[in-house]
C-alpha cells in the first residue's frame, strides 16, 4: 500500500445529509488530547508516575486558500453554531471522495477561532481553528459527498480596512500605505462536562466572543495617490489612539485607482486602538503596526 500523501487526507464539513471538502485547503492538523492526572499513591515503590486518562478532547486546524465564504464563517461564528467534522482518506481526480478508511472519525465541534489575512501582492488566506464537543465515533461507511467547484484566488491588495475617526461617522478612509491585513475571531469555551456525562469526552459550551484587527502599513510612501479617496496615516491613527474612544470599521473589496473604492463590505463593527508600534529598522522602510480589539458585536457586511 502507498504513503499516504497529505493531499489525500482532508477535513469535510457536514451541510444537510451530505459532506464536502474545505476548499482550496493547504493544510490541515488533527490533534487528540489525553488529559492525566498521576495516579501513583505511597503504595508504589520509586519515583515514577502512573498517569491515567480523566478526560479526553480533539481539535482540528485546517489552512486554505479560500475566503469566498467570509460571510458564511463569520455569521457562523457569530451564531455559536456547530460543525460535523469528518477526517478521512480521499481519492478520486479531485482528491474529493471519502473512502471509508480504518482512522476515518467524525465528531461535532465548534469554530472557535478564525483569521482570515489579507497581504499585499499574496493570495489570501483563512485560518480555521475547531474545538470538538463530546465523542467521536468510527466511520464506517462512507458518506455523500457535495463536489466542490474549483475556487478563485483574492489578492490581498483588493481587500481593505477602512476607519472613520470616531464612532458615529460612517467609515470612508483607508489605512493609507498598507502592506497587511488581518481579522480575527475567536470564542471563549468552557469544559460543560459534570458527573452526569458519559464517558471520558469533553463536551464545550461557548461563554463569549471576541474579535481583533491588525494591520502593517508604511509610515509614508512614494506612491502617487490619484484616488480622491482619503486615507487615515499614521498621524490621524496616533489620534485615534490617544482618544482611547471606538472608531467605527468595515474591511470591504476594493478596486479603482489606488484600491481606494470601496465595493462589497465584507464585515464591519467598532473598535478601540489598543496598541500602536512604529518600527524603524535600519536601512528599511519605516513602518507601524496597528492592534484594534472589536467594541461590541461585529456585523456580517455594512451595518444598517
């Protein structure tokens, strides 16, 4: 029998009474977590300790290229909603068709934590992070599958953030000079087992949400700006920041001169500065970084 190669061991989200492939993935890790406690007592001669299982958990990250579904995972996230995950060796042209293998499993879990990053000049990219809740069991046979379409690539120029300077004006401005965008969510769990749950698996429950921004951008750049569209420098972000007052954000798809022009608004909410670093390496472009942690809920699109 073949290596397996690690295109051919995929993560399958459950939709309806079918599975499908994460998309456009890169990578994924399964991990399976024994949690001890030392069971050795003044009975037992030496220094060793004899663990023994009192819990077990799962989680599973997967990396790909697809963030056409922005919309789908965040309000998923938003909504607390769980996944049927499924692991299994794949096959077939478009490595795609489940086959049932001996260490295929499957399992609820939560979408606890998410970023999805959008680089100038690079593809971009989304970070999954799942949390299993309760057990998991053997696949046995293999499911019905939807076949997934090939995707399409989104640079990472083409998706911006833009700010207002307080938090009842509507967004308008770019970060001006930007190199790198990222947003991330994530759902704080607690372990909801009790004396009253069977076995030895960890049942999760969500208790919160957060959310936070980061961007790189260049002090200032020789770019010639023809867009009539202002931008935020980092003068106005130092402002913001000592207001210690939300601002408003929407991170949207851009196009038009200098990717100033605003088009679909992919998520947008408010947020604080909560950490600004200006770094001026030598012989380097001079460039600042920028922390913004979400004030309040965010809204899949433009808020209304």
């Amino acid at each position: 029998m073949a290596t397996l190669k690690g295109q051919n061991f995929r993560i399958l989200t459950k939709s309806g009474d079918k599975f499908q492939c994460v998309g456009m993935a890169t990578n994924c890790t399964v991990t399976l977590t024994g949690n001890t406690d030392d069971a050795s007592t003044k009975d037992d001669l030496g220094g060793a300790q004899k663990p023994t299982i009192t819990s077990k958990s799962w989680s599973v990250s997967v990396e790909s290229l697809s963030v056409a579904d922005v919309a789908t995972i965040l309000t998923t996230v938003k909504n607390n909603t769980k996944f049927t995950l499924l692991w299994d060796e794949v096959a077939t042209s478009d490595n795609q068709t489940p086959q049932a293998a001996g260490f295929a499993r499957q399992g609820d879990a939560y979408l606890n934590d998410v970023t999805f990053q959008f680089n100038d000049r690079e593809n971009a990219t989304k970070s999954l992070q799942f949390t299993g809740t309760g057990a998991l069991s053997k696949v046995a046979t293999a499911p019905t599958i939807t076949t997934l379409t090939a995707g399409s690539y989104t640079k990472g120029q083409f998706v911006r953030l833009f700010l207002s300077s307080d938090n009842s004006a509507a967004p308008a401005k770019v970060i001006a000079a930007a190199k790198s965008l990222s947003f991330h969510v994530s759902l704080t769990l607690e372990d909801a087992t009790t004396k009253d749950t069977t076995g030895d698996w960890q049942v999760q429950e969500v208790t919160g949400i957060a959310f936070d921004i980061s961007s790189n951008a260049l002090v200032r750049s020789g770019d010639t700006i023809t867009s009539s569209v202002t931008a935020q420098d980092l003068a106005a972000i130092e402002d913001i920041y000592e207001a210690s007052t939300p601002v408003k954000f929407q991170i949207a798809n851009t196009s038009g001169a200098n990717n100033r022009t605003k088009g679909t608004v992919l998520v947008s909410g408010s947020v604080i500065v909560t950490q600004l670093t200006l770094n001026g390496p030598n012989r380097q472009n001079a460039t600042y970084d920028t922390t913004l942690t979400g004030y309040g809920e965010y809204t899949v699109g433009a808020a209304a």
